[in-house]
C-alpha cells in the first residue's frame, strides 16, 4: 500500500493525504491507496495549490511507514529520535 | 538610485515595433561566451539574452561583459524564464528592458525594481556604490575621531600603530621642541615604528644632534631621513636664498615634494601636531585626511603645561634651542625664538604664513572659502 | 566588532521586505515551489523532514554579547528552546514557521543580524579564523577582510544565481584555523619579501561527494585588489562552471577540468580588465571596516591562574588557548557535554554566555568550524568567575580538541538530505570513550560524523571520519581516517566497509587503543597515523567484529 505525504506550506509540519482529499498530520487518518491508483492520486494532489509542499508516496504496512525508506519516514512521523528537541520536551 | 524602469514588454509586439523601424534584433543565451557573440553584437539595435531558467545565471555576466568588454550600448533585453525577484539585479548588470515568459505580473515586477534603494557592488547602472556614499560622508573618519576621542594618547597611538593602520603607517618628527613626547608614546608601542625625519638641509646643527641621541635614548630602530633632491636644489634654489625671496617655494622644494615621495609607502602618519599651537591647528581632528592620506594627530588636544608634565615624568631630553627660547623649531633661516607665549610666533616670523604645506590640503581639495 | 552603519541597516531592512513579500507571493500562489526553493534558500530556509529550517548569518562567526542575546530569545520564542551552531560558523533553528519567518528576521535587524546567503547557489556566508584578533599566532586579522568581503557578496547582482554554492574563509595566522584549503576560495594574508601584506588565495577546495583540497591561484594579491581579484573568479565560474549535473558544478571541478594553470590564466585574462577599475577598494574603506575591529588592550596584566580546584585547571588544561595580549587568555566553551548533542546550545545557556561576553568578554563571543563557542578575550584574573559559571549552565566540559569533541551534522533525525543519523552516533561514541578514559588519553583527536556524502560533518577532514550510508533502509557507518581540516589540510581515505551503528563507539575506542600502543613518545594521533598509514588501524576496527 502506499500513502501520500508532503510538508504543510505554513509551517512545514509533516501531513498526510485523507480519503476526501484534505490533509492531516495523523498517518492513522490518512487513505491507504493500492499500488495501481497511487499515481492516479498523487497527480491530483500535485496539482492542487495552497496547503501542501511537494506531495509524494511512500510505502505504508500494516499501520507504519514500510519499504527501504521507512526510518526515513519513521522519524518523520514521530520525530527526531535523538537531539536536544528530545531532552528539552522529556524535561 | 533606480533612474529609468525596466521597459516591461511582451515580446512580439515589441519585436514587431522594433523590425518596422528597421535594424537588427540579435538573440543570444545566457550560454553564449561574450567574446564569441562580438561580431553579431556589432551594429545590433537591440540584443535579446535569453534565459533558459532563472536559476541560470550566466546571462547576468553576459550582460555585464557585453557592456564592459564589448562596449554595447544599445538595448539590451532579458527574455525567457525570469522572474521578478531579479528585477534589481537584470538592471544593474545593465538590462534596459525584459520579456519575461510570464507576462501577468507587471505589478510584481515593478515592485521588486524598487525593492533595493542602495547596493555595495558597483555595476552598470551608475548608481552610486555604499562605499562611494560612506567615502563622500567621511563617515570612516567620523567613526574613527569618535572612537579615539574615548582614548588617551597611547591607546590611540596602539590602536593605530597594531591595528588600523599597521604595517602602514609612520611617525613623521621634526625632532623640534616637542617632538619628544610623540616619539616616545610611539617607542611604548613599537619601537620600530619608521620615524620620518625631514632634513631639509637647513637644519640647526643642534636639531641633528637632538635627533641622534633621543633616537638613541628611545630605542627608535628605525629612522629614516629624508632629503630634498640635490638635482631640484641645484635648479631651483642654486645660491641658498630661495627662502628669503620665496618662503612658500622653498617649503615646498626641500619638504613638502621630499616627503611625497615616502607618502605613498605609507597609509597613515602621525604628527606631533596640537591645537595649542593655534593658527590652522586650532579645529585640530584626532584623524584627518590630507591630499587622501590619513594624519593621526594623538596629541591634538594636549596643553603645555600637560607637555611639561610628560617631559617631567619620563625624564626626557630637552631640544638644546628650547633653553635658548625657541619654542617651535624648523629651519635655521626661518626660524626665530617666540614671543608672547605664543608657540609658532617664531616661524617666518614677520610673514603671513604659519605652515609649510606638508601638513595642509593641496588647492584641489582645499575647501571653498569666501575670499 | 563592525557595526551597521545607516547604509547597511537600510538594506537589510529591503531585503527583510522582498522576503516578507516572497513568503506572500508564495502563499497565495504567484510564486511555485519551484520559484520560491532558490529565494527561500538564499535567505537561510530550508524545508526539513519535519519543519522549516532557518540557518542565520553569523558572519565569520563573531558576535556580541547582545547579538548572543538574541539569538536565546529567537530560540524561545519562536522555536523549542534551543539552537544549532554549525560548522559553517552560523546557528540553526529546526522549527520555526515559514510565516513568522519574516518577524524573526525583524528581530535579527534589531541587532544587526541577517540570514542573508546562509544558503542557495550564491556566495556563502563567510569565515573566518575563530580566534581572529586575540591569537597569539596571528599575522593579521582576519575579520575586517571577512567584513569587506561580506559586504561586497552581499546581494550581489551578477553572482546570486550561480552554478552551485560558493564558500569563501579567510585566515589571518600562523596555523589555519578557517580550512582555506576545504573551500571554493581560501585566502590566506601572508607578507612578502619586501614586508608588504596581502592574500595568497587557493581555489577549488570542498568536501561533499568529490572532496579536493585547494589549489594555489595566486600567492600575493594586494589588499586593494581582494575584490577585483575575487570578481574574476567568480566570473569565470559563473560562465563556465557546470550547470548540467549538480554534483559537478562546484568551482573545484571547473578548476580539475581546465587544470590549475589554464584556469588561473583565465581569471588572470578577467582580472587584468577589471584591476584597475570601480573594485579596488579605497584606502579609506579598508580603513573605515579596519577601526570597527580591534584587540582589547589592557594595563595590568595578571598570569593564567596556576592554582584552583582540580576541575578548573583541568579545564584550562583543555579549553584555554594563548592570547597575543599579556593577561590576556582565550577560552572555549565546548558544546559537546559528553553524550549530549553536538553544537546544540540551549535558550539559558546561550543567555549564560552572552552575560559572560558582556561581563568578561570584553564584549566578544566566537562560533568555531568544530560547532565550539569561544570568548576570545578574557583577563585571566577573571577565568575562574567564567569557569564557575560554566560549571553551572553545563558549558565547561573539558574538551575541546579531543576526542569527545565531536562534530556531527544533524542527520537523518532531521536533515531532508541525510542517508542515516548522526547524533545518537556521535553520542554513543562520546559517551563509550569518556567511560574508557580514551578521550583524555588519547590528546588532540579530530572525529567528525556526516549523515550523507554532502559532507557538512566534515568526515573527509576529521582525523577519523564516520560517513553515515543507507543501504537498502538500513544505517551504515564507513570510517575514514587521516583528514585534517586546516593545517597540514588533507582528505582522509575510506577504511574497509561500513560498520552497524552500534559497533562504531567499539571500533573507535580500538583505533584509539591501538594508536596510545603504537605511538613514538608523545606523537599525536594524526602523525602515528601519518607515520604508519591507515591499513596499520584496520585490524583494530573489525577486530571482534563477526565477520
């Protein structure tokens, strides 16, 4: 399965594609698509102006971001894993 | 700063205006190398570069080299895939019109022309340059006298000696009657410091004595003598008296040219020059500019009696004519003991002169003033 | 330090309004992505995996004390309560919004900052030598060069959009402190015979997929041609460089391509048209840029303190760097605490240091190429009132120039570009060697980690280098060893193939074990190193590894 994801314009936060064609920075909200129709479904959202920056697909299994890049989008999805951005918020 | 706008235009109805009046229109890319467009650029009423992607940006130098290698002074047009964003940058390379592919924002275009009121670097579109504008204000000057100000003497003389200037600047010294104490902050700071010493031929014999043994005392390593050109003296000044029928003339055979001739080594000099002396001295900066070199004058603000004190506190050597009542001490013809506590009354004494000219702005640069 | 003048506060203010316009044009459609990637990079913003980044200007890394102040406000203000200074000598923010963006460079107006070419394919922000006016070992300074060189680049209208970026250092002293030779243009002031100064400069210097050291173009440009001399090269890049693969289009290629001679004579070719003209630079100006900089001076002069608790002298051990000036001392705030992120400063902290700049400071602070802060100028009866309060804001770990004192990039935790972390990397390696006592045995030590082969860990110039790869969703680490940033610059050779991340620290800690067994008396590391090559190390480093 694949799942489109891009960066919101405004503030650059990590999004993803809904079934209705909006966006939502929860990957449990967003539309798994099959293989066939994902480029179908990126075509559009590329083409669309105004909240999303460079829309793409990536591999999505059983809940998670899959495939070669899924640290990738892992880290993505739930944030650096090391880093002072972590142990100022677990202060 | 911006003196005509870009003349925004479509491309065709432009062309077609331009084909009517007859000539020719050549288009060249941003890729092209300008020494291998000459031929065709000759005799162009207009040159068209056009942009392959605004990311390109090898036809803001072809623009520029057309303008200054080659000379191209007719119209010059960016074409193509630009963007308002370059607006600024297109006209100072030396575009005079464009026609953007995207042809609906005017607005933007002429907003993003006027963005930038001031640049650093010059460029073809004759506007002043920062630098030229801070060099037309003083405004190095300014901020340096305001810095100085804050400090005393030998801080001036170390930020100037290790910092601003260093490595090019000089001590220029009469070795007079005051001369000491100059020299003396300068060898706290670095003895090394090149002492200019003018001799011009005309000096009490006492002035070259003073000057060896003070050399000596300070641990100057590094004085020079400079000496009017025997060649100039034998055709201007062959029987010795030019200083009796022309005063001016002969200051500016045996100092003001010798000591040209070692300005340009230098950057800056430090004088020994002070307000109390009075005359044109009396507005005295901490920094000057003379015929476009710095004169660093640290001692500007100090009194005689602060003079006497420093002589005082480090022990150091009188000039021996200063016992005999010479306050300031130049050349043996034109110098005479001083009246009235006044420190140059005994410089050509009797004549409306108080400067040599070494020390003064040549006519091209002087001020205006009423006469 | 410089200080605007009205000229220079006026275009900063522009170019605050052409950006705060881009971001408009951009939100409402008039400019693309595509149009608004360059503008937004060449004012310092980047999109990362998680946010904007935005990269602000420190240049030549020289600030004051209210200038550090700020940077700790924008760090509170409108990101997590931090910031990340670089090995370019700037500071990063990985989370502000790209709509208050235009407000945060407000700010930086305030106190004469920018985020002006912090990024883009234009001419870089630039460096310098970090103890630039205090160093003992100092020709000149290097800071009103990096001034006038600045102002220049700034906004310059035939170089914005050139093939690829441009970095330009400059150092002033014995040592190179700047890494001239890893840089498209190094200048390095020199005297010559008849004691006159002026720049030696090497071109084609970088690191990233193609590393090449910098050749010599020019060994004496005088001071009133810096311009017009650096004008010709960029021109002749700007014309020939290339622009049909990004990963040939630095300088350093054009100059393999054409070869050393052949491209010196082409900018030669340039510069003779140009020499005489509107760039040479006025004596006034180089004196105007020259009065704002200067080395505190000083009447009583009080030696470094001998005595004191163990920690602090262990501390000068490390950190405390000669001054030119009698009772006077330099020292380094490292921002590497052992197992903590590398070059990250807090919003306290970065307060912290700037009320030590503004006490003790002499109203100076530093960023370093090795992601170090530095008060250049200190009185040494006042080292132990810095260092105390050091202790108490975390800032005075001992360690600046060993092994601990890592550079890392932040990598695949947040970097759009990475191939594989950095930081949990660097902080496993820090943390194993200070646990078997290697970073204090082991003395000047350079270890730099890159998450990808665009180098801005600097690897290829780190005693030992860590390349993070991906191969196939999994982390690989290759080592490299033999780099060297500035003096004695050279390139370090890839040892072996890539180690899993959890057995770098181990194979580090070997290196370093078998260089305290080999080393001849008190050798450095780098010359055991130079002395028996790198194949000498590679057993160590898959020593105990399953094969």
């Amino acid at each position: 399965m694949k799942i489109i994801t891009a960066n919101r314009l405004t503030d650059g936060r990590v999004i993803y594609r809904t079934s209705d064609g909006q966006w939502t920075p929860s990957l449990a909200e967003a539309q798994p698509l099959d293989n066939d129709e994902a480029d179908n479904a990126l075509a559009i959202a590329e083409g669309e102006f105004g909240i999303a920056v460079g829309p793409y697909l990536i591999d999505y299994t059983e809940g998670e971001p899959g495939g070669q890049k899924w640290r990738r989008e892992g880290i993505r999805l739930a944030g650096p894993t090391a880093g002072t951005t972590r142990t100022l918020g677990a202060a | 700063m911006l003196t005509s706008q870009l003349d925004h235009q479509t491309r065709t109805l432009a062309d077609a205006q331009l084909a009517a009046g007859g000539g020719d229109i050549v288009t060249l890319n941003g890729a092209d190398h300008w020494r291998d467009v000459k031929d065709r650029v000759e005799g162009a009423i207009q040159v068209d570069i056009e942009f392959d992607s605004f990311k390109d940006g090898r036809g803001f130098t072809l623009a520029n080299q057309l303008r200054q290698r080659l000379g191209y002074a007719g119209r010059l047009r960016a074409t193509g895939d630009i963007i308002p964003d370059q607006a600024g940058f297109l006209k100072r390379v030396g575009f005079d019109a464009i026609a953007p592919d995207r042809g609906d924002l005017a607005a933007d275009w002429a907003k993003a022309e006027a963005q930038f009121s001031l640049a650093y670097q010059p460029a073809n579109d004759q506007s002043a340059t920062i630098i030229d504008l801070r060099e037309r204000s003083g405004a190095d000057l300014t901020q340096l006298n305001a810095k100085y100000r804050e400090q005393d003497a030998l801080e001036v003389l170390r930020d100037a000696i290790e910092n601003t200037w260093k490595g090019r600047i000089a001590i220029m010294s009469s070795f007079g009657a005051e001369a000491a104490i100059g020299l003396h902050l300068v060898s706290r700071v670095a003895p090394d410091t090149p002492v200019l010493f003018l001799d011009t031929g005309r000096l009490f014999a006492q002035t070259e004595q003073y000057q060896r043994e003070l050399s000596e005392k300070l641990g100057l390593t590094n004085v020079r003598v400079i000496r009017p050109s025997e060649t100039e003296i034998s055709a201007e000044d062959a029987d010795g008296k030019l200083w009796s029928r022309n005063a001016d003339a002969c200051c500016d055979l045996r100092k003001v040219r010798p000591l040209d001739g070692v300005l340009n080594e230098y950057d800056a000099l430090i004088t020994g020059r002070k307000r109390f002396h009075g005359g044109d001295r009396l507005s005295l900066p901490l920094v000057e500019r003379i015929n476009g070199s710095i004169r660093v004058n640290p001692l500007s603000n100090w009194s005689a009696e602060e003079i006497d004190a420093y002589f005082e506190r480090y022990d150091l050597p009188r000039h021996p004519l200063t016992e005999m009542g010479y306050a300031s001490i130049g050349c043996w013809t034109c110098t005479a003991p001083a009246t009235d506590g006044d420190v140059r009354s005994g410089r050509w004494s009797g004549q409306d002169k108080s400067e040599c000219g070494i020390h003064r702005p040549s006519p091209l640069e002087a001020p205006v003033a009423a006469e | 330090m410089y200080r605007y003048d009205d000229f220079d506060a006026r275009l900063v203010r522009e170019r605050i309004a052409e950006f705060r316009d881009q971001v408009e044009r951009r939100i409402d459609g008039r400019l693309t992505e595509d149009q608004f990637k360059p503008l937004r990079l060449m004012n310092g913003v980047y999109l990362q995996l998680h946010a904007y980044m935005l990269r602000v200007a420190i240049p030549y890394g020289a600030l004051r004390a209210e200038q550090m102040r700020m940077l700790a406000t924008i760090s509170g203000k409108y990101d997590r309560g931090y910031g990340h200074f670089t090995t370019r000598q700037n500071i990063q923010y990985n989370w502000p919004s790209l709509v208050d963006i235009p407000d945060i460079l407000e700010e930086l107006a305030s106190v004469e900052m920018h985020a002006i070419q912090t990024s883009g394919n234009c001419i870089r922000n630039v460096t310098a030598d970090p103890f630039a006016g205090a160093a003992a070992d100092e020709l000149e300074d290097s800071r009103p060069w990096a001034e006038i060189i600045r102002q220049w680049s700034t906004l310059h209208p035939e170089f914005t959009f050139l093939p690829r970026k441009f970095k330009i250092a400059i150092n002033g002293a014995a040592e190179d402190r700047a890494g001239i030779r890893v840089h498209d243009i190094g200048l390095q002031i020199v005297e010559n015979e008849a004691g006159a100064r002026g720049f030696e400069v090497w071109v084609g210097g970088g690191q990233g997929r193609t590393p090449r050291l910098a050749r010599l173009v020019k060994d004496f440009v005088e001071p009133r041609d810096l311009l017009s001399y650096l004008t010709a090269i960029l021109r002749v890049y700007n014309q020939h460089g290339r622009r049909d693969n990004l990963y040939k289009a630095r300088i350093k290629i054009l100059v393999d391509a054409l070869g050393v001679e052949a491209f010196a004579a082409e900018v030669d070719e340039e510069w003779s048209y140009i020499r005489d003209g509107e760039l040479r630079l006025p004596q006034s100006e180089i004196l105007r840029i020259r009065s704002f900089f200067s080395t505190p001076s000083i009447t009583e002069a009080s030696p470094v303190p001998e005595a004191g608790p163990a920690a602090f002298r262990h501390w000068l051990k490390h950190n405390h760097r000669d001054h030119q000036t009698a009772g006077l001392s330099s020292v380094v705030i490292s921002l590497k605490p052992i197992g903590g992120t590398p070059g990250d400063a807090t919003t306290g902290q970065m307060q912290v240091v700037a009320d030590l700049t503004e006490h003790y400071g002499f109203d100076e602070v530093r960023v370093t190429p090795d992601q170090n802060l530095v008060l250049p100028h200190v009185r040494n009866e006042d080292l132990f009132a810095v260092w105390t309060a050091l202790v108490d804001a975390k800032l005075a770990t001992a360690n600046a120039g060993l092994a601990t004192d890592i550079v890392a990039c932040p990598g695949l935790d947040y970097c759009n570009l990475a191939n594989a972390r950095s930081i949990p990397v660097s902080q496993a390696i820090s943390s194993t060697l200070e646990a078997e006592g290697l970073s204090e045995a082991a003395g000047d030590v350079t270890i730099k980690i890159s998450g990808c082969i665009n180098a801005c860990g600097h690897h290829h110039v780190a005693a030992i280098g860590v390349l993070g790869v991906d191969k196939r969703g999994e982390e690989f680490y290759q080592i490299t060893l033999g780099g060297a940033f500035g003096a004695d610059a050279s390139i370090g050779e890839i040892v072996g193939k890539g180690l899993a991340a959890e057995d770098v620290p181990g194979a580090i800690a070997r290196i370093l074990k078998s260089y305290l067994a080999q080393r001849l008396g008190d050798e450095r590391f780098i010359d055991t190193l130079r002395r028996l090559g790198s194949d000498a190390f590679k057993e160590a480093i898959y020593a105990d590894l399953a094969a």
